[in-house]
C-alpha cells in the first residue's frame, strides 16, 4: 500500500514539472519558436544598396580586365561578366530606390550602372534625380560629366568639370582624366573634317584646365606639403 503511494507521487511530481517550468518556477526554459525578424523598409533598402556596390566593384574590375586585353576571346568574356555583373547591381540599386526613394546614393548607381550598360537617357534622369535630393552631389556630377562625353554633350561636360573644379578636386581630375580619354578616342575614329575640328577644340580646352589644375595645385595646402618634401 505504502510502495503504491510513493509511485503514484512519483508520477505525480513528474508531471507536474513542465508546468513549473513554464511558469519560470524551474531554472530550465521553455522552448521557444523561432521568428523570422521583420526589418525596416529603409533597413532593405540599405542592404540592397551595399549589395549593388559590391556587385559594382566586380563589374568594373571586369570592365578593366577588358580594357587591358589584347587576345579577343578573353576581351569578350570579361566584357560580358561586366555587364553581367552591372545588370545585377542594377536590379539591386532599383530595389533600393523603390524601397527608399529618398537614398540619393542609390541614385547615382543607377545612374552610373545604366550608364555602363548603354543606357544614357536613363543614366542622366537618375543623375538629376539624385541631384535632386542631394545638390551639388560631387559623385553624381562627375558621372553625369562622363554621359556628356559619351553623347557628345561636350558643354554640358565642360560644366561639370568646372562645377567639380570649384568643389571636389579630385573628381574633377578623375573627370579631366575621362575627357583627355575622349579625345583620343575620338581622334582614332575620326580623321578629318569638321568632327576632328571640334575635338581638337575641346581638346584645346581641356590642356589649358590641366595646365590651371597644375598651377593651383601648388596653392593648396596638399600641393605645397608635396613641393617641400
């Protein structure tokens, strides 16, 4: 009788030990399912972002990869992992503008990725768009510098050098370095007439900011820490 009444307290004890754990009387935790963590539009939007940039940095070490090629087969495949690689970071960035339309730095990458794939207009929207919100923006003018060139807007690029000039000299001489570029591009396509004219004009133009770039560049405060070393 009495060994009948130990186990049935026994038993008892038992069964009552899951509900003093879950009522925290027990040092054990109850366990607990795993929720799927909810993040932010702007938290997205971020993430697709960094995710773009870094699909970037891969595109264009491709697109230089290409540029430095001389055997052709390997020239088109670097050429067609860039563009594989700037078409998925553009998805990414327009991501990012669909879920923060405010980021102007996603902006500027879809204007810089629509850019590397041909698609100038778009390019140049993107660039204002992100001028927009952020006047002034040096990354975005000199991107939006490199479309003039590539539609022969040359005045148009011309002011966003000086525009960079006055504000960030070191785009403006990133851009300076895309517009001597230009010109020996478009001396090699063109031979003569009045094309060839023009380059040489802007070409003109161009060598006397370098010369003006080379000048100041004493004046500031880099440029004379370099001179006295």
């Amino acid at each position: 009788m009495t060994r009948n009444y130990i186990v049935l307290s026994a038993c008892t004890l038992m069964s009552a030990l899951p509900v003093a754990w879950a009522a925290g009387g027990g040092t054990m935790s109850a366990p607990r399912m795993n929720t799927p963590q909810v993040t932010s539009p702007e938290d997205q939007a971020k993430s697709a972002y960094n995710d773009g940039v870094r699909d970037v940095h891969k595109a264009d070490k491709y697109q230089t990869s290409a540029d430095e090629q001389t055997d052709a087969k390997k020239k088109d495949k670097a050429l067609r992992e860039a563009k594989e690689h700037y078409t998925s970071a553009l998805a990414k960035f327009t991501q990012a503008v669909n879920l923060e339309p405010r980021m102007h730095e996603a902006w500027n990458y879809v204007g810089y990725t629509n850019r590397k794939l041909g698609a100038y207009d778009i390019a140049l929207a993107a660039y204002e768009r992100a001028l927009t919100l952020h006047p002034g923006y040096p990354e975005a003018l000199e991107y939006r510098g490199e479309a003039f060139l590539a539609l022969h807007r040359i005045s148009d690029a011309q002011q966003a050098y000086l525009d960079l000039f006055a504000s960030n000299r070191q785009l403006a001489d990133k851009l300076l370095a895309a517009m001597k570029g230009w010109v020996t591009t478009q001396r090699t396509a063109n031979s003569g007439g009045t094309e060839a004219t023009a380059v040489d004009a802007f070409d003109k133009w161009v060598q006397e900011r370098a010369q003006i770039a080379s000048q100041t560049a004493s004046l500031t405060r880099a440029g004379a820490a370099s001179i006295w070393r």
